[in-house]
C-alpha cells in the first residue's frame, strides 16, 4: 500500500469442494436464556490483540452478493479451520457484521452455534462441545455495510465502499490494515495465509473482479449473475479484493516471463486514458523480475481505477489504483513500482505480524524506487531525498517508533504505515545496499524471497539472508537498525599523524550513537586529483585509514552519495568540502544534516547562516535546496518581530530564484523545487514589481500550479478577492477532487487570512475535515504560524466540534508545531475543556505540549537570530 502459518499450510485439503457453494445451515436458534449464557460465557473470555494459537484456517469458501447500488451487501463464509488441541470456543475478526446464523460441521455433524460479539473486534462462538485435534468447519450467513464516500460523513476506505462517477455506482473492497473483517467473518490476522475460493453474486450488467482469474459463471434469476474465481492459495486475509461495476477493461496483453493476462479496468469512457500507463507497465514488470530473478508470482493482473483513494494498493492479481493515477493525470511509474514490488514483498512472502510491517512497505519503497530510477534516467535526486529527509523529520519526533515496533492493539496497525515504515525503511535498505555492494544485496534478497515464498516469515528471515550472502556482522548492524528509534548520528573526527615517515598519516575516527552500529561510507580527494572511497560498520568508536589520501586531506565527505541514512556530526573543524566537489545527493544530505542540527539546537544559527550563504553562492539549484533546508529549519525559530529583517536576508541570498523568469517557469525538476521553497519562505520580501509582472505573465499561461503560485505572490491588499474567487469554486465543484484542490489551496494566502479559512472550516456547506489541511498549512509555514494559531484559539470549540472527534485529534497534533511558551500556555488552557471530546485527547494533548517545549529549549539553544543578521560581514 501506498497510507504478512506457514505451520499449518501442509494440513489436508478444505472440506468444503473447490468452488462449491456450501449448503444452507439449520437455523441458529432465536435467543433465550441458554444462549445468553453461552455468549456471556464466550465473551468473558476473549483473547487480547493476537487470536490464540492452536486454531487456523485452511481455507475460506466466500460467497458475496455485491451490488454498487445498494448500501450492504450480504455473504456467507465456510471457513475450514485446522484445531491443533481440543477447545469449546472459536474466535473470529467481525466488525460491523451482522451474522443471522452460524453452524459448526464436525465429526460428520452439523450443529448450531451462538455468535457472541465482544466489543474489541471480535466474535466468539461457544461450541457444543469440545473439538479438536483434527479439522472443522465453520459456516456463517451475514450481512454488512458498504460506505458510501460520496456521502459527507463516508470518507473511510474501509472494507467495502462504493463511489459514484459518470452517474454510475462501482463498488469496492479495502481490507488492509486489519478491515477484512468488515467483508467476511475471519481469522485477520497476516500469519495465516490460507486458500481462498471466492464468489461474486452481481448483477447482470455489472462486471466482477477479483484476486484471480473467473473459473466459470452463470446467470441466475432476478437479473444476477454468479462469477466464480479459481481458488487463490497463501492469501492473508488483508489481501482479499473484489470490484464490481460497469468497468471498461482495456487489454494490455500477456506480460512478464509468465505471459499473463493484464487488463486495466477503469470507468466507463476512461479506457483511452490509460495508453501512457499501459505503455509503461511491461517494462516496469520486466525491471521488477530481471532484479528478483522470478516471474510476477500471479495467475493474472487487473489495475483497477477508483475514482477517489488514498492512492494504490497491492492486491494480488486485482491493484487499485487512484484513477488519476491510471488516467494521466498521476506520476504512474513510481506507484506501480511501488504496488508490484509488493507482490514479492508482502503478497508472497507475508509478514507475520505488523509488527514487522517494514518488511512490506520498506522493501516495495525501495525497490520500487530503484526501479524507477532505471527506467527514467532523467529523474532528479530530489525526488528520493524528499522522501529521505520526511523520514529524517519523522524519526526526530519526540515519540519516534522504529522499524521493528511492537504492535499490541488493532487500533495501532493503521498508525503504524508512516514515514518511518516507507522512507526511513527504504532510505536504510539503500544505505546496507550501497555498503555491500548492489551484487551482494541483491543475492540476499533472491535468497530471502526464494527460500520463503508463500508464507508468513519475521525479520530474522532477511537478517539470516543478509548474514549468508555478506557476513554476520552486517546482518547484526540491519538488525540494530532496524530496532533503533530515531535519526541515527554518527560523529566523526580528521586525525593526521604528521610524525608518520612520508606524507602525514590520515584516518578518521567515527562513532556512532546511541548503541547503534551505522554502516558509513567517506569519500575524499587522492594523489591523482580524484577521489576514494572507504567504508566501516561504525560502532561506539571505529578508526578507519584513508591510505589513499594525499597526505592529511584538504576535505572528507561523511557521507559518501548522501545514501547513508545518518546525521553526520564532525568533531572539531569540519573538513567539509567545497559544494563544487559535491554529488546532487551530497548536497542535499549536508543540507539535512545542518538542518537538522539546528533543528535539534545543536547548531547556532549564526554556523547556520554562513552555512546557507556558502551553499547559496555556489549558484546551483541542488546546492540552493540544500540551503533553503537549513534555512526551513532556522525559519522555525523565526518570530514575527525579527521576520521582516530574516526574509530581506533570505531574498538577497536567493536573489536568483526570485526573478520574474523563476516564478513563472523552472529551467529543471530540482531548479522548481527550490524557486517553490524561495518563495515560501522569503515571500514576504519579493520585490513587488517583481511580483505583479510574474502574475500578468501567469494569468496567461496555463499549468497545474498556476493558481498556487498565483497566490503566493498575490499582495495582502488583493488577497481577499481571490481568496472569496476560491470559495467560489470550492462550493460550486462538480467533483470531490476539484473541490478539495481548491480548499487545500487556501492554505496559500497570506497569513492575515487565516482567520478567513478559519471561517470555511466552519461554513456548513464545505466539509471541515477537508478544509483543515488548509490550515494545517498555515501551521506549518513559520511566516503564517502565530496568525492561523490565533484565528484557530479565538474560535477554538468551534473548530473542535466541525472537525469531529478523529479530526480534532489530527489537529491538536498539528499544533505541536507551536514553538513559544505563550501559545503553549494558549493552547493548554484552550484544550482542557476540550478533551472529552477528541479521540486519546489527554495523550495527545500531553505529546504536543512536550514536543512544542522541545522546540522551545531548541529555539534558546541556537541563539538569536535577530543576532546573528546583525552580525558584521553577514
């Protein structure tokens, strides 16, 4: 996705025949005072957040009556289950589902069971008797919920939704995280991967997709029609996927070494749209399977368009995709890198618990990133190093998880696929990648994928792979990152022994913190005018000779290709080299590693300042993001008194990207990335002049970020009538997307109309939880923080009732980017009343006060930089 036993595999086949409907149960009894106690019995009893052992299914036989127009839909579920020792109760996921009858078969017998809910997601059935060892199966009739996401209060894209486009409904499954167990009654846990046969009851003129390939069908009365898929085996349960509507499929034929079948299937009248992604698509699958050395481990492959989504999901055989994605209108190589990587990583080899949910979203961040580099050698380094430095900013949150966490409760899977699973887990992979050598972590995750495909495996399987294909020590550094919360630092030190006979002697001393071994590269200049290269697992204190080195060396890059995912903290004076000796990606890494510095008020803002200006006179735009990153983070130290005197210093460093030719057109990816990031932070300082000739100009051009940047250097005075043209558009869209475009630009307007947008949160006829981000931008631009922090306090129950219970829980997050003691007192006093109603209030409360008195210790640790622009020479 883009927001897992094998003990049992072996287990003789299901009882229930392959694509057999199973026969109706006997009636589940009505109630009374047996089945009272048999419920209160099952549920005093319930497991915690692991279903217990000892019970597994084989396999499921789902039958789902599915159709878009309707807001349910109905099911039955034969689920075979392998019991390990005899037990009265079985346990199963069900959210949402109401079950009308339940029968157990054992032992030749059919018997009537008792479901009793329990409130934590699960279900218990009391059995009649003892079962076990041996094999069972249990049935279940039910109905459950389709979300409707065109309604208001429906924007959760879980279990079965449904949208509407073009005037037709198409309906739609969801089941990762842990949401199948809002399509069928389950074991939904990802340590099982049992087989699924699955059934689509649909109407006739409607098209069913599913995980595999349909094995037969046939019409039925009363307009419907039955689609049967073949049986799809080692499926967990998070992976299960239908689709139903009047799709258009487009054939892109037999692809990859399997020759199989691909289609995509997307709204009616959409099927010309997806000729650049289907010119794509082989190379992406042959890229994927040159690197595994295996076929695309699937029967057949459908990418299916959903008008509205969160972005892509990997299900096996059936991939959803956000339309735009699929459409054109979306970047669709990195995503469906992204997707496929996965049906090696987390499709076929699973993990077993989220604890180890890095071992999917890392993996198919990495490959698929590495993927799309091959195939678009034109991609800028930018690209990856935002995906980098999010995962830099992740793992310096007060509360920073790691890789391998410890998942205890279902409401924690979901916040578990962040920053730190995706970036920081791919930005890792890339770092052991480049320290071994690209030859010998490939060999370990051929081993990994070949000797574990099919089941559910932990971390200790790449470990093991890792160790066998490079040596143990590695392996052991993985595992200690992998386990180590937070951005990883690593000090080094330049020691020259100029006693030595001949040239001084050169080596640097590294240390890593925090009992952490971090693999680092160095580069530095040699005798002939190039440059080498050495490498050291670092430990509390490793010394590493640059026998290469001419003599003690002028300057050492700490972090050789920026590919290490690690501070660089160098003790006494900083060999660092001019940035013309700098890679893309080195320059962008010293960027971080001041930024984040300061950040962590480690590095005065008057080293910050010279620091900027010498990336910033080196007139090259890799070396300008780098600056402006530094730049972000002193800008969060910024107050409102000093920022006038902070923006003209700004715009005369970056004079370059603010010329009327900048704002209105880029000469490059990376040149656009960094005139975006000049004009959000020195705005206020843009020469006028400048300005209204860059908007004329814009007014005339077309381009998506025209009406953005068209904001962004709309003076104050004028602010207001495009703000009102906006709502306009906003109220009158035609389509969710349009309208949540021009909502998230308002979060562009100057910082004297937040209170303004304050006010579309709180206008009945646009969504609140829509308008936030537009806010929450604000928060986050330094220049705008105190006046959207103001419009939000002096309307502050207001706000929290709009945005809900969940959304106000989001937004008082948000606001830990608060960085003065007196809105940290403001916000206190504002909250407390409040917390009753907002999901984990207190604690969220109690993170975001500690993170913004973080910021404010930080902030006096830096220094002044009122100071520091006084500075002579500056």
């Amino acid at each position: 996705m883009l927001l897992l036993c094998a003990a049992l595999a072996a287990c003789g086949r299901p009882e229930v025949a392959a694509g057999a409907r199973p026969p109706a149960p006997a009636a589940a009894p009505a109630g009374g005072a047996e089945a009272g106690r048999a419920a209160a019995g099952t549920a005093a009893g319930a497991p915690g957040a692991r279903l217990p052992d000892g019970v597994a299914p084989l396999a499921y036989d789902l039958t789902l009556e599915l159709d878009p127009d309707r807001a349910s839909f109905t099911g039955r579920v034969a689920i075979t289950i392998a019991v390990a020792a005899p037990t009265a109760q079985l346990w199963l996921h069900a959210v949402d589902l109401e079950i009308s009858r339940a029968v157990l078969r054992a032992d030749g017998r059919d018997a009537p069971v008792v479901p009793a809910p329990t409130g934590n997601q699960l279900v218990g059935f009391a059995l009649p008797g003892a079962v076990g060892p041996g094999t069972v199966a249990l049935v279940i009739d039910y109905t459950g919920r389709v979300t409707d996401l065109s309604h208001p209060a429906g924007k959760d894209e879980q279990g079965m939704f449904r949208e509407r486009t073009g005037g037709r409904w198409y309906l739609y499954s969801q089941a990762e995280s842990v949401f199948a167990r809002r399509i069928a009654p389950c074991f939904d846990e990802p340590r099982f991967k049992p087989a699924w046969r699955v059934t689509a009851i649909v109407p006739r003129d409607q098209i069913a997709l599913g995980n595999a390939p349909v094995a037969a069908e046939r019409v039925l009365p009363g307009g419907r029609r039955e689609v049967r898929f073949a049986e799809i085996a080692a499926l967990p349960s998070y992976l299960l996927a239908v689709a139903v509507g009047p799709f258009e499929r487009v054939d892109a034929g037999r692809l990859g070494r399997g020759r199989i079948p691909v289609r995509f299937a997307v709204a009616a009248g959409d099927g010309r749209q997806v000729a650049a992604a289907a010119r794509a698509l082989p190379r992406i699958i042959d890229a994927l399977e040159r690197y595994v050395g295996a076929p695309l481990p699937l029967a057949k492959l459908d990418l299916v368009a959903v008008p509205e989504f969160f972005g892509a999901m990997e299900n096996p055989g059936l991939v959803t995709f956000q339309a735009a994605i699929l459409t054109g209108r979306g970047d669709f190589i990195p995503v469906a890198a992204h997707e496929l990587a996965h049906q090696w990583f987390g499709d076929s080899v699973t993990a077993a618990w989220w604890d180890h949910l890095w071992l999917s979203e890392a993996f198919a961040s990495w490959l698929g990133e590495r993927v799309t580099a091959e195939l678009n050698a034109a991609r800028p380094a930018v690209i990856a190093h935002l995906d980098r430095f999010r995962a830099l900013e992740a793992d310096d949150a007060i509360d920073a998880r790691p890789l391998l966490r410890t998942i205890t409760t279902a409401d924690e899977v979901e916040p578990a696929f962040d920053a730190i699973a995706y970036d920081k887990g791919a930005a890792v992979l890339a770092m052991f990648e480049r320290f071994v050598g690209a030859d010998a972590f490939q060999a370990a995750v051929r081993r990994y994928l070949t000797g574990h495909a099919g089941t559910a495996v932990t971390t200790e399987a790449f470990l093991a792979a890792l160790g066998a294909a490079t040596r143990p020590e590695v392996a052991d550094a993985l595992g200690a990152n992998v386990r180590h919360a937070g951005t990883p630092v690593v000090e080094l030190a330049l020691r020259c022994d100029a006693t030595a006979p001949g040239a001084a002697a050169a080596s640097v001393v590294a240390s890593a913190q925090g009992g952490v071994t971090v693999p680092v590269c160095l580069r530095f200049p040699v005798a002939d005018g190039g440059t080498a290269r050495a490498c050291l697992l670092a430990g509390a204190r490793t010394e590493q000779p640059l026998p290469a080195a001419a003599g003690c060396p002028a300057w050492v890059v700490g972090n050789d290709g920026g590919a290490g995912y690690y501070l660089t903290v160098w003790r006494g004076a900083p060999p660092l080299a001019p940035p013309s000796e700098l890679s893309p990606d080195e320059r962008l890494a010293r960027g971080d590693d001041a930024a984040l510095a300061v950040r962590r008020g480690e590095l005065p803002v008057a080293r910050a300042l010279a620091e900027i200006a010498a990336l910033a006179g080196a007139h090259d735009p890799y070396a300008a993001l780098a600056a402006l990153e530094i730049a972000r983070a002193v800008d969060a130290f910024a107050d409102d008194a000093v920022r006038p005197a902070w923006a003209a210093w700004l715009a005369g460093r970056f004079a370059e990207l603010l010329t009327q030719r900048a704002l209105v057109r880029a000469r490059s990816v990376a040149e656009y990335f960094a005139i975006g990031a000049a004009v959000e932070i020195a705005r206020g300082a843009i020469e006028p002049s400048v300005a209204a000739a860059a908007r004329s100009e814009l007014e005339r051009r077309p381009g998506a970020d025209r009406r953005r940047r068209l904001i962004q250097l709309t003076a104050v005075r004028d602010a207001g009538g495009r703000f009102d043209d906006l709502l306009r558009d906003a109220t009158a869209a035609q389509t969710d997307a349009a309208r949540d475009a021009a909502l998230d630009d308002l979060g562009a307007f100057p910082a004297a109309l937040a209170p303004r947008v304050v006010g579309a949160l709180l206008d009945r006829r646009l969504p609140a939880d829509r308008v936030w981000p537009a806010l929450a931008e604000m928060l986050a631009r330094s220049e705008a923080r105190s006046a959207a922090w103001r419009a939000i306090r002096d309307r502050f129950p207001a706000v929290i009732q709009a945005l809900g219970r969940a959304g106000a829980r989001d937004a008082l997050a948000a606001l830990a980017v608060l960085c003065d003691a007196p809105a940290r007192a403001e916000l206190a006093a504002a909250a407390a009343p409040r917390l009753a109603a907002i999901d984990d209030g207190r604690r969220v409360l109690d993170r975001t006060l500690a993170t913004i008195d973080r910021c404010v210790a930080r902030r006096a640790a830096a220094g002044d930089l009122a100071a520091a622009l006084a500075a002579p020479g500056l």
